[in-house]
C-alpha cells in the first residue's frame, strides 16, 4: 500500500467508526437528531484526517491587530491546500459578500460567472497556478464539505476583473439591452519616493486601499508565501484569492509593488490572461522593474488596469507603469516620487483607453487626490519615511473645498459621508465605501521581509454598520454581508513571523 493508499483507508475507517458507534448508540436513524449527530460524526471524522493531511506541514495561522496571518510553503498544490485549509471559515464568508456584490451590479447569476471562470480564464491560467487554485478548493472542502469547486474559485479570484471589465464589454458586444452602467472601479492612494525626497535616500512605498467597506473589511490577510520556485513573498491579501489584489506586497529579490487602478477604463481581451494570475506571477518571479514589466505585458487582458507603482530596493530605482490595454507607458527614477490616486497621465493611455476620464475637473476623487499628494509629498520632501506615510494615508483634506473633511476627495476615503459619492467609478451618494486599510514599507524593511499595516481606516475612524443601514435603506441590500470596521492598530508584520502566544 501506498502513503496515499495508507492515509484513505485510515480517513474510511475513522468514518465508518463514527458510523458504527452511531448505529450503536441510537438503533432508529430515522430521527432527525439521530442524523444530525451522524452528519456532526463525519465532519468531525473529516476535520481530523484533513488536519492530520502532509501537505498541512509547514503552514500556519495566527491574528494580530485585527488581520490574519498566514504562512504558506511548498510546492503549489501544496500551499493552495494550505490556503484552504488555514482560511476556510474567512473564503467561505468572503465568498458570499463577493458574489452577492457581482450578481447585484451586473444583473448576471452565479452560473454566467462560473462559465468565463472554465471557458475563458481557466485554459490560460499557468499550471502551477491552476494548481494551487485546485488546492485552494481540496483544503476548503476538507476543512468544512465546502460545496464550491474550482469554477467557483477562479471566478471568484477574477473579482476585480469579470464585474467591472468583461462584464461591460461583453454587454457592449451583445448590444445588450437596459444593460447596467458598469464602471471599472478607482481603488486606493499610494506613493512610492526615493532618492533627495526620502528621509534615508532610499525607497519609501505606502498605499491604502479603496473599495466597498462589504468587501474592504474582510481584506484582512497577510501572506506570508515561500513557495517551490520564485521568490518568496509578503502581501496583504483576500481570503481565497492568489494574488494581493488591491495591491501591496514585497519579495526576497527587493522588489517593492503597490498600484492604484485607473478611472474609467474599457476595454477587454477575451484572449488574454487573467489579471490576478499575472499579478501574482510577477511579484513571485520579478527581480526587477524590467521583469515586473515584462510579466504584467505578457498576455494582458485589459482587466483591472492599473498604475503599477514599483520599487527596487537593490538600485534605488522606482517606477511607474501605467498598464492600459490599447497602450501603456513606464516612467522610471533613482530621484523622485510616483503618485496614484485613481487617474491615468499618459496622453496616449487617456485617449485610448479611458476615453470618458476628464483629467482637468479638480472636483473629483482622483484629481483633488491627485493635487493632494502632490502638495504633500513636495512639503515633505527630503522628509518622507514610514512613520509620515502612515500620516499621509490617514490624510482629510480636501482639496476642491480647500478644508479638512473626510470624504470622497481625501487620500483616506469615506464616501459614506459625501452625498456626492463617485459617479466616475458609479458609486452613488453615501456609498459605504472608501479606504479600508493602510500599509507601508522602506528598502530596509523590505530587506528583512517587513511591512506595517492597519487594518480599517488608516485615520483610525471606525465604520459602524447598523446606524449606516438605519440612515441609508437605499443600500439595504448589503445588509447580510455589511459588517463594522473598526480601526486596528499599526502593526509590523515579517516573513517567518510567529504568533506571539
Ligand atoms: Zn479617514
């Protein structure tokens, strides 16, 4: 017999002992409690031998500051077990809030995700990542009888891209009548400086991310991956999802990644490959701006394009890639400071690839976000380390009102306090989204595999959700999934780190 062989006989002997003692114990199955206690002796048999399985070895969980820590090593099927495995209860959870979202703003059911997650993301998605996301679904199911399988995953894992890229495109091929008004999404403010603008001469990178508070505040992992091959890994991420996705994260080569997306973007390529796939390549493999380029260009399908803000901590070097679909551009500096806060600058990417975006009202998230950083980077210039970062993330003022204000116009967004909303990304008045929580980093800490990271506003505000739903019935929908966020502390966080207990 083999191990495998060995191990499947020991989880059906372990089953059928629940099952006899079952039988012992209660002699008329017909009752229901009876059955509830035989499912109950299963699952329990399940969870033993699930966590008792090899590929379990290595891995491990702890929480801290309000966020979940997980380390993941192996090869891919391995780790993706893990993942499952360690997070089941948060990807289950997650699941519902993110597919009852992309149901909602499409208007298209579950079953019409699943089939662009097999026929056009799947065949193009890397083996080793199909893998670990076949893995991601053996630990989940092991762990709780998850009914989800891998179509499930992987449309889940394409959030940010299938709702607000393919979806519109699509509609506007079919021609479809009374189709939503899809607009691909403007998430997060971030910076990356180095050189004069840094306080040490090296490279200082900060982000906060921007979505629906539904969404934001169930993104609460870190990931800490030593993978098979590549490099390893340390990113805050989404229970579920291989890749950031909102993005921050930092590898053992010295590459530093964050982006923010850009502002009304069209446009897809059904041939393509999937974003998050390339997205979670490129900070596994890249050792340098040159190979993070070449890997995000590789197969690009458009979906959730984004201004890619890059460091590298062995040149000093930083850069800005701003990824349209029909066009893209890369600055780079060893003395300077890279912005994002939702808009795209290359002339060619805004007539191309973002046709509706008006890069001159000042009036708007992403511009007065804009003139913000820029003002504030400039004041600190020669200044700028972590400790400041994690101010300017927190930041409410409000340029078009020339006031502090937390709204939809601050680097730290609360848009569930401006009757304007967003209408470029449409979201409408009071809508319960803004940034959901903050990181940052330097070359140094990134040397020794650190970031800190707040979870909830970076401002520390918390968001309450019963007084919310009671004020705003209009967005009574997200009532089973929108919960509180509460503002955590800053929090360091390393690769190989243990739990403090
Ligand atoms: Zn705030």
């Amino acid at each position: 017999m083999n191990d495998s062989m060995r191990r499947a006989t020991a989880i059906l002997l372990v089953i059928l002992g629940g099952a006899a003692l079952w039988w012992a114990g209660n002699g008329a199955p017909a009752s229901a409690s009876a059955n509830d206690a035989m499912v109950a002796t299963v699952a329990a048999a399940r969870e033993h031998a699930a966590a008792n399985d090899p590929r379990l070895k290595g891995a491990s969980r702890f929480e801290e500051g309000g966020w979940i820590y997980v380390h993941l090593e192996g090869d891919p099927g391995a780790m993706g077990y893990q993942h499952g495995y360690l997070l089941a209860p948060e990807i289950e959870d997650g699941f519902a809030a993110v597919s009852a979202g992309m149901v909602h703003s499409t208007r298209r059911d579950w079953e019409f995700f699943r089939k662009a997650a097999h026929e056009m993301l799947w065949p193009k998605i890397d083996a080793e990542y199909q893998q670990e996301l076949q893995g991601i679904v053996e630990g989940l199911r092991a762990r709780t009888g998850s009914k989800l399988d891998v179509d499930d995953i992987v449309a889940f894992n394409a959030f940010e891209e299938l709702p607000d890229y393919y979806v519109p495109w699509l509609n506007k091929q079919q021609r479809a009548a009374n189709a939503p008004n899809l607009k691909s999404p403007g998430n997060c403010s971030a910076f990356v400086a180095t050189g004069s603008w840094t306080k040490d001469g090296q490279i200082v990178m900060a982000h906060n991310n921007w979505t629906s508070y539904r969404n934001g505040e169930r993104w609460r992992i870190v990931f800490d991956i030593a993978p098979k091959s590549g490099y390893r890994m340390l990113m805050d991420g989404f229970p579920g999802v291989i890749a950031s996705d909102d993005d921050f994260g930092i590898n053992s080569d010295g590459l530093m990644v964050t982006e923010t997306t850009i502002t009304q973007f069209e446009g897809w390529d059904p041939n393509g490959k999937a974003e998050f796939v390339r997205a979670r390549k490129a900070l596994q493999y890249a050792g340098s701006i040159d190979e993070y380029t070449k890997i995000m260009l590789d197969g690009n399908n458009g979906g959730y394009a984004n201004d890619w803000l890059l460091g590298d901590r062995k040149t000093g070097e930083i850069a800005q890639l701003e990824l349209g679909l029909k066009a893209y551009k890369l600055w780079r500096t060893k003395d300077g400071a890279f912005a994002g806060s939702n808009w795209a600058r290359d002339p060619k990417v805004l007539k191309v690839d973002t046709p509706e975006f008006d890069p001159d009202n000042k009036e708007s998230s992403p511009n007065a976000r804009r003139a913000r950083w820029e003002e504030l980077l400039k004041e600190n210039k020669g200044k700028i380390d972590v400790a400041l970062a994690e101010k300017m993330l927190g930041d409410h003022a409000d340029t078009a009102q020339k006031k502090e204000e937390a709204n939809e116009r601050t680097l730290c967004g609360h848009v569930d306090g401006s009757p304007r909303g967003v209408k470029q990304w449409g979201w409408q008045a009071y809508y319960p989204g803004g940034a959901v929580q903050g990181k940052a980093t330097d070359a140094a800490m990134t040397k020794e595999m650190r970031f800190v990271a707040r979870m909830g506003h970076p401002c520390g505000g918390d968001f309450l959700a019963k007084p919310f739903l009671a004020a705003h019935p209009e967005y009574a929908w997200e009532e089973p999934y929108l919960r509180d966020m509460k503002a955590g502390p800053w929090t360091e966080f390393r690769s190989g780190q243990a739990s403090k207990e």
